[in-house]
C-alpha cells in the first residue's frame, strides 16, 4: 500500500501544481482586465480632483442651425470660496446626449455646445456657490476650466455615446469678476470682465470634432480632437 500511494503521489503534485498554475494565470487576467478598465476612459470614471464637488447637470441644446433640439447632460467638478468669500471654480468634463440623435449634432458642433454648456453652468451658479447680488461693489472670481483635448467614447453595454478628456490634457482656464443679477428669474451670473485666459498646457490634439470618427465598438474611444480656447 505505502508504495502505490508514493507511485500515484507524483501525479498528484504535478495535477495540483497544474490547478496552481491556472488559477494564478486566472486571477492575473482578472487584475489585468481590472487594471486597464479603469484606465480606459481617462478621467471621466473619478473626474474630480481632491476637494472638489462633483455633479451633474441637463440643459437643453441649440445648434447654431437650429435643425434640432438635444437634451445634455454634463457633469461637472466645482470647489466654492477661493480667494474671497464669493470666489468659485468650476470645470466641464463629460458630455453625454440624452438621445443617440444628438451625437451628430455634438460631433459638428462641439465648440458651440462647450460655449452653450459653460452658459448653463452661469445660469445655474447661484446653486453651486454664494454669489454677491449686483450693484452693491461685491463681486466673484469666477474660474472656468475646460479640456483642450477630448475625444468620443463608446459605452459598453448601452446606447450611449459620450465626449470625455483625453488622458493628460491641458484645459483652458478663464477668470472672470462676476456677481449675481436678479432681473432674472432665477438670477443669472453676469460677467462683469474677463480677467485673464490661459492654458495649463500645450494640447497634443490637432484634429477637430467633425474630422474624428465616432467609435462604433463598444469600450472603445476615438482619436483625440481639439477644442478651442476662448
């Protein structure tokens, strides 16, 4: 008996070192898939720096020619109270259609639905942050940060694409004074003057919107576009 049990001993060593080996390559491919998932889409998966809000917002998209109207949804980062009691920061990362009729109206239109989308954020301020009212010599430093880079992205399992940074970009960052008017129902941000606008960077994006095709693979992004600084 003792010497049928060291016969067949090897063959077991060698069975369960065969199982070792799978499950360390399984689990390796499963760290992998892990790894590199949540890296795919850059920024857009935790989007806001230490200290920041993050949230999201729709608003109701206009192209310049009018031919069709697209629900938007952006989500944003935003931190109150710099430099003075009234100062805020803000910064638009995401866009992402309501419907999938929309995603030609964004990809030829990119430049104007930023411009639209840092409007909204304007109109909504008062929600964000505390805003001094006009006319009592109080105003806000008001900064607004936007991606120099971004590209299109493919939700997995879903209808959905969206526009999202492209891992490393710089952003255009503008500071305005600003304070609240209430003429407006609710109250609107009014730009009193631009203070200054910069860039945190060189893009490294040369092609624009309507040159990048919109990738139709799932978890897939397409090439980086530029977006305009102004």
């Amino acid at each position: 008996m003792g010497t049928s049990n060291n016969l067949h001993k090897p063959i077991y060593i060698h069975r369960l070192a065969n199982m070792l080996k799978t499950s360390s390559i399984l689990t390796f491919s499963l760290f992998a898939f892990l790894f590199f998932s949540s890296f795919e889409n850059g920024i857009a998966q935790s989007n806001c720096p230490t200290g920041w809000t993050q949230t999201s917002t729709t608003f109701n998209y206009v192209p310049p020619s009018g031919t069709i109207s697209c629900r938007m949804t952006i989500e944003i980062c935003f931190r109150c109270g710099l430099s003075s009691p009234y100062g805020f920061e803000y910064r638009i990362d995401v866009y992402t259609p309501e419907s999938s009729d929309c995603y030609y109206t964004m990809k030829e239109n990119f430049n104007d639905l930023k411009n639209k989308a840092v409007d909204h954020v304007m109109s909504i301020a008062a929600t964000l942050c505390t805003v001094p009212p006009c006319g009592n010599q109080l105003y806000s430093v008001v900064t607004v940060s936007t991606p120099l880079c971004m590209n299109f992205y493919n939700v997995p399992n879903s209808d959905v694409i969206r526009a999202e940074p492209c891992y490393n970009t710089p952003y255009c960052v503008q500071e305005f004074y600003a304070c609240l008017n209430y003429n407006y129902t609710p109250p609107r941000l009014y730009y009193q003057s631009r203070i200054s606008i910069t860039t945190t960077g060189t893009p490294n994006c040369y092609l624009t919107s309507k040159q990048v095709p919109v990738p139709i693979i799932d978890g897939t992004n397409s090439e980086c576009f530029i977006v305009e600084c102004k």
